[in-house]
C-alpha cells in the first residue's frame, strides 16, 4: 500500500478549499505579490510558524465586514447585537472546543504570547516571591521562557528548567526533582515547535498539583491537529494561537480555571472591562470580560470560529494521523538520504515537523536554496535559542506540516534537500 492510500482523509478536497496553494514561486521572495520569475509550485512546509486560511474561514471574515460590521457591546442598534452575539458565542465554541466549563473560562488575547505574558504578569507578580520557583523546560518557546524569566527578575522567583534527553525527550526523573514544594507554576509546551516533541502534560500537572503548584500549557502546536481537552490534562491554564490553525491572525485564546481568573487582577485596564467607574475607583466586568480591555478583535474571533468548525468537520484526530504519517515519511525519507541530522524523538513518536541540518550547509543558505524549488520551510533558532545551545548549533530548517500537506510535497522537499547538499559539497 502506498503512503498516499493511508491518508485518513481525501486531502485532495481540502486542498481545494486554499487558493494559495495553487500559487507559483521561485522568484525574488522580497517582492510584494508574484514575481514574473514564479515559475514553481508553491510546496509551503512552514506551517508551525502560520498556517493557511481556508475558503470557509476568509468568507466568515469577509460576511462579518459585508454584513454586520459594529462595535460589540455598545450599542443597542441591530448590527451591534448581532456582532456581539457573534463575538460572544464565539467563546463558547472555544470552551466546547478544548473541554472548558463555559465562556467564563476563555480569555481572546492576540495569541499564545500574550496569553502567557496576561498570566505572568496577572498571577506571577502577586503570587511570586523570593523562596518561591517556576519550573519550565529547556524546549519552551521564547513565549515562555522569557517571560516567565522577567517575571523571576521582578519576584525574586527561581526559574528552573527540566533537561531533555539525547532523544529530544523531557527528563522526568529531573522534572520530579525540579518541581518541589517551593513551585508555584509549570510551565511547558505540549509539542515542541523544534524537536515536535509530544510531552507528557498530564503527568507534568500531576506533579505540579502534588506539590500544591499550578500548571501552564503551551498548545500553540497541539490544539491546531490534534483533540486537546483541558479537563483531561488537568490544567490550570492553557493557550493557543488562531493563526497556526486555520484561522486569522490577531486572535488567540487563553483557558483559565475559573476560580484562578477570578482571584486575578486585569492585566489591561480600558474600556469594556469595567462595570462602573468614578473618579476615585473602578470595578471590573464579569469573567471573561475583565480580562479583554478595549475594542476586542471582533472579526478574528469569528474567522476563529469558522476555523474550529472547518477543522471539526475534517477530525482532529484524523487531522493528526495524517500529520504523523507524514512526519514519519519525513524523518525516513531525509534519514535515508545521508548526511542529515534530525533533532527531536524519532518520526513515529512525534508532532508534524521535523527540524534538522545538513552537513557543511547552513539553516539558512538550506532554505534559501529550497525556496528556488517553491519549498517553503523555516530557518534559524524558531524562537528556542536556549534549545540551539544545547543541542550545539546555531540554528536549523524546520519542516513543519498540516493537513493539506502531501507525501509528493515531501518528496519535493527531499528531492531539494538532496540538490542543496550537492551545491554545497
């Protein structure tokens, strides 16, 4: 049986619901629109940075400003209600999405990174102090690691790190010693955006929660292709970005148990979020209102929206099938050509990407190369310099892959891969 005859879904159908697909490249990549030396098919391999937009999801966009274009809850006017009935149900999709109680447990923030820095800064600088620890890993995004690294600068917290193993896996035996009865907050990320990584939550909240500590969930790589229940992993707090997910960008969600967000102080102070101001005092908005000063992003909300019921009506878990059969056929495939390096756990045991390097080229003349041939992957340090230094380069390629991805796309990318070596042999 041929990989193609394994896919769990008909991707050929879902590639025709993004236009962008269809394009051709190959031309000067500074050069706004399509160069008149585009002459290949785009093979767009970078989906761990920013996935496409389906068809679905950019008309939901588009009804939303042809239609009912209003401010939300300021206006009592036909096209606010309906903008705010759109806006505000649009965190009980979320919340259905991802296992949470109910809307007062869905904060809509610009993406992950806001999201970490909102608890950061509304949990972390009153709940931290000298004595206390926040344990995180040595794979977190840059979202984490430096925020919380601040965050231990202004609190006098100790920021410690679990070690990860030759095989791109988390320690346990050092997380059990890391997180004691000092820690406050774990925080890691689900899948690694480098190693693709799938790291034990569940068991990294139970040791959490033993020692009377909170937990923070980094699923800006898992919620987009695989099911996430956060009631499951037992999470305290959990966030993910809707660019990365078939949405817009400018829109990501924040989950927070609903007790925790209640005992936390805005981290945005403005309109929307107060229930009445004097010029002596103010009080906040009910959950999750309190936490979303200002104009929200209206539209991104239900392009995000339309984006969780485009990828329902594919299956998540079908959605991370195919990503694991292609991230598989990746590490084979680039493993067998020789002279390549693979970072992170081996293909069957991973998310969809794979980062690596070639030898005698670098990261960065590898993609620029690629890009002559359409393919489209990341180059450099992905946001985790700290990780680069412990595995010992300065960078790598990431080849990161969604649903609308191709065993023929990986082909292409090896095929390319293998004319980029002999270049720089």
């Amino acid at each position: 049986m041929g990989v193609q005859e394994q896919y769990p879904f008909d991707v050929a159908a879902v590639r025709d619901d993004f236009p962008i697909l269809d394009r051709l490249v190959g031309g000067d990549p500074t050069s706004p629109g399509q160069d008149e030396a585009d002459d290949v098919d785009l093979v767009y391999l970078d989906n761990a940075a920013t996935s496409h937009t389906p068809d679905p999801v950019v008309d939901a966009i588009a009804d939303y400003y042809r239609s009912y274009n209003s401010n939300v809850h300021r206006g009592i006017h036909q096209l606010s209600q309906e903008a705010s009935v759109a806006y505000e149900e649009a965190h009980d999709v979320v919340a259905d999405f991802i296992g949470a109680a109910g809307r007062e447990e869905v904060v809509f923030t610009k993406n992950t990174t806001e999201a970490m820095n909102l608890v950061a800064y509304a949990w972390g600088l009153e709940e931290l102090g000298s004595g206390d620890n926040v344990v995180l890993t040595q794979m977190e995004h840059h979202a984490s690691l430096v925020t919380w690294q601040q965050i231990g600068k202004k609190t006098g917290a100790e920021v410690r790190f679990i070690e990860v193993t030759d095989e791109g896996r988390l320690d346990m035996a050092d997380a059990e010693a890391k997180i004691d009865d000092d820690t406050e907050m774990v925080s890691a990320v689900h899948v690694s955006n480098t190693l693709g990584t799938v790291n034990p939550i569940r068991e990294l909240a139970e040791l959490a929660h033993d020692h009377d500590g909170l937990i923070f969930a980094d699923a800006a790589q898992s919620v987009p292709n695989r099911p996430v229940d956060v009631a499951e992993l037992d999470v305290d707090f959990l966030a993910f970005s809707g660019h990365k997910m078939c949405g817009p960008t400018g829109i990501g969600a924040l989950y927070g148990r609903e007790e925790l967000l209640e005992s936390m102080e805005p981290y945005l102070y403005g309109g929307e979020m107060i229930r009445k101001v004097t010029f002596e005092e103010s009080t906040w908005e009910d959950l999750p209102w309190k936490f979303e000063a200002g104009t929200p992003s209206i539209a991104q909300a239900i392009g995000l929206v339309a984006a969780i019921e485009y990828l329902e009506e594919v299956g998540l878990e079908r959605i991370e099938e195919h990503e694991t059969l292609l991230a598989e056929y990746a590490y084979d495939r680039l493993t067998d050509l020789g002279g390549v390096e693979i970072y992170g756990p081996p293909g069957d045991e991973r998310g969809g990407l794979v980062a690596f390097n070639v030898e005698d080229v670098h990261a960065h003349d590898l993609s620029s190369v690629l890009n002559d041939y359409g393919v489209a992957i990341r180059a450099g340090d992905h946001c985790t310099q700290p990780l680069h230094d412990e595995l010992g380069v300065a960078a790598s390629a990431r080849a990161s892959f969604y649903l609308y991805n191709t065993v023929e796309e990986v082909d292409a990318l090896v095929d390319a891969v293998r004319e980029a070596r002999d270049l720089f042999a």
